[in-house]
C-alpha cells in the first residue's frame, strides 16, 4: 500500500482523465510490473469520518488488482490511497487524520 500527499500546485496532482496517480504509478513500479494501467472511471462517494462528511474519489483502474481512492484534506492536501490486491475500506479513513500544521513548523 501506498499513501502519498500531494500540496495544492504540485504537477504531480495535474493528469489527463485516463492518466494514472503518481501513486498508483509507483506501487506498479515497486511491484515491477510494466503494465500499461489507464484508469477508467471516477466515482465520488461520501464516507462519515467522526462528525465530518470527507467526500472519497473511488479511482477505477483497467487493472483490477489496484484499488485506489482520493481525497481532499481541510489543508488543500490532496491524499491518494493506492492497494495492490486488497481493497481499501471506509475503516482506514480514520486511521488518517492530518496532524495540525503547528507540529510541522519550526521553532
């Protein structure tokens, strides 16, 4: 499994409708697998996280094997979950709260 974080202007973050993320990209490389992967469709689903509404881009994929998911954190932080051969479930959403950015600064 992969979990990336893009920012908001990364070029990663910028693909055609057929272009696979950079994630996906890098989990068949890990895999070294040279297949040519498109994906094939988008489907927006809403998933209850505590008290919030977290809309998730369920990507779908011509190889089947890969699931992977999209979502936009409060940060304009663009998290994308990429799975070789198992599903990603709503379960794992909590698992990924963003920590606050004051952790991230320096004194």
């Amino acid at each position: 499994m992969i979990i990336g974080n893009l920012p908001e202007g990364s070029p990663a973050r910028d693909l055609t409708d057929s272009q696979i993320p950079f994630e996906v990209a890098q989990l068949l490389d890990a895999l070294e697998n040279d297949e040519d992967v498109e994906v094939t469709g988008v489907e927006d689903c809403p998933v209850m996280q505590g008290d919030n509404l977290l809309i998730v881009r369920k990507i779908k994929l011509s190889e089947s094997r890969i699931s992977c998911v999209q979502f936009d954190r409060s940060d304009n932080v663009l998290v994308t979950i990429a799975s070789w051969d198992r599903p990603i479930t709503d379960d794992l959403y909590a698992l990924l709260k963003p920590l606050p950015a004051e952790l991230f600064q320096q004194g």
